[in-house]
C-alpha cells in the first residue's frame, strides 16, 4: 500500500502499482486552519496555495518552498525545501495514522527533518502544525517573487518533469556533475537530460517511464565513471 501526494516526486512504471494506492483527496483533507501564527495544513492542502494565502495573511514561514509543487502531505514527508529553506524549519507537529486506524501525532524533538528526509515512519500524515510569524505582507511578497524568478531562470518549469532526479552528494551539486560530464541533451527515447538544468529530466512527447529509468542509469553510471560518486535518487520510482 503507497500513500500519494500530488505524485509531484515519482516516477511511476508504465505498468502501474502492484499494489493499493491511496489518495487523502476529500474537501476535509485539504482544509487549513489559521490561530493566530499557528498554521494546521491537513495532508491533501496544496502547497503553493498556501504559500499564496500566506502571503496575504502576513505570515512568514513558507515562503522559502515557493515553486515547489505537491501537497502539504508529501512534503513534510520529502522535507521539501532547497537553498532558501525547507518545511521541516517550521513544522512543530504533525498528526499521523497507523495501518490500523490508530492515530497519534509526533512532535519536534521527537519529529526530524533532515535533507529531503523525515524519521515520519507512519504510513498516513494527516495533518501538519507550522508556526510561522508574523511579517510584512509586501516583503514576504518580494522574497516569493525573487524565489519565483529564480526558479524560472534555473529551472525548466513549462516542460514535464519530476523536479531533482538526484539528491546533491553532501556539499556538492548533483547538477553540476552531471553536467560536467557533458550530459546535458543526453536523450534516451522522449526522455532528456534537461540543457537547462542537468538534474532535470524532461518527458517528451511519447516518452515511457522505462525511457526516464533508463536516462537515469545512464546518468549514474557516467557519473560515477567521471567522479567515482554513486548519486542518490531524491525521486521515487513506483513500480
Ligand atoms: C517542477 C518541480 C520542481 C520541484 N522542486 C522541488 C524543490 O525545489 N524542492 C523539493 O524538495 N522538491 C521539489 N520537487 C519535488 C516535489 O515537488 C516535492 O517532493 C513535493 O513535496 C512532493 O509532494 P507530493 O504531494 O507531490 O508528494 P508525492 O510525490 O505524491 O509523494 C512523495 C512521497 O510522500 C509520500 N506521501 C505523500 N502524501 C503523504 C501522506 N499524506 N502521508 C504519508 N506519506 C505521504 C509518498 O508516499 C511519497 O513517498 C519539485 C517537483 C517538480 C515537478
């Protein structure tokens, strides 16, 4: 049995899921709930959104996962983030559910965030606490804006991709390597190393999930060849 997001972080084989796959999607699922700087996201809320509504509140705190689609349920999941921060930083608790029903929630210290990790082992989140603080409307939309021009100068965002492929070796730049080691444009079938981000893969037309997995042990392998480092994958692949 696999929980799904808004499957923003996987890859899914051409031959679907062995397996029950479950989806938080009702209206109750995606409620937020706002008291005073404390924010409760319930899985199946859209991130980008609240970044939004954030943003109009005054609330500072998530503004750093400008650009990062997916739900508040995969994320906390993933620790989504990258340079400007991530969600882990202002997550307090989170509420969860056992394969039983049983449900309980975890707080920090208890609760880790670490680089695109949690120690979440539960199969269900349910719900997310934040704090965030309160802020200057007009420049926590000046950050969104310079995070979203950024994105959109950096990465290949009108294209079909699954975000980073790989997790960034500790201190070092997955995207970088790959791109020094020329595999910029490296293509098999409708799967492409993106010329504009090499930790991209960019899904073409007619592009199978098979092409995307064989691109990425392409990439590993050239990789590990040039710099003796195995990548790691930060997507998920579904089979
Ligand atoms: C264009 C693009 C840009 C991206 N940029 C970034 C970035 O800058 N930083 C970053 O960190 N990521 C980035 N990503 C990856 C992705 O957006 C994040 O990982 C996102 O948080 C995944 O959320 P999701 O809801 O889509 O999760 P999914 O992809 O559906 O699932 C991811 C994982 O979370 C689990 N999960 C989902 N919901 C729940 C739940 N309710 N309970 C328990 N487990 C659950 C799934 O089982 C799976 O293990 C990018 C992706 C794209 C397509």
């Amino acid at each position: 049995m696999r929980v799904l997001g808004f499957g923003s972080n996987l890859l899914i084989s051409d031959n679907g899921v062995k397996g029950a796959v479950i989806k938080l999607d009702t209206e109750q699922f995606a409620r937020t709930e706002f008291e005073e700087t404390t924010l409760t996201a319930w899985a199946g809320a859209e991130l980008a959104k609240l970044v939004l509504t954030c943003v109009q509140k005054g609330m500072s705190g998530l503004e750093a996962l400008t650009g990062i689609p997916g739900s508040v349920g995969g994320s906390v999941k993933m620790n989504a983030g990258g340079n400007f921060g991530d969600i882990g930083a202002v997550v307090e608790k989170v509420t969860l559910m056992d394969n039983t029903g049983g449900v309980f929630e975890k707080s920090k210290p208890e609760l880790i965030f670490d680089y695109r990790r949690t120690n979440i082992m539960a199969p269900f989140i349910l719900n997310a606490q934040m704090q965030l603080s309160q802020g200057d409307p007009e420049q926590i939309m000046r950050s969104v804006k310079e995070i979203w021009i950024y994105k959109k100068n950096n990465q290949p965002l009108n294209t079909k991709n699954s975000g980073c492929i790989f997790k960034n070796p500790r201190g070092l730049s997955a995207g970088a390597m790959i791109d020094r080691a020329g595999l910029k444009g490296l293509q098999v079938g409708g799967a492409k190393v993106s010329e504009k981000h090499a930790n991209f893969i960019v899904a073409q037309k007619g592009c199978t999930s098979k092409d995307v997995s064989r691109l990425i042990d392409a990439v590993k392998q050239r990789v590990k060849e040039h710099f003796d480092i195995e990548l790691e994958l930060e997507i998920e692949i579904w089979e």
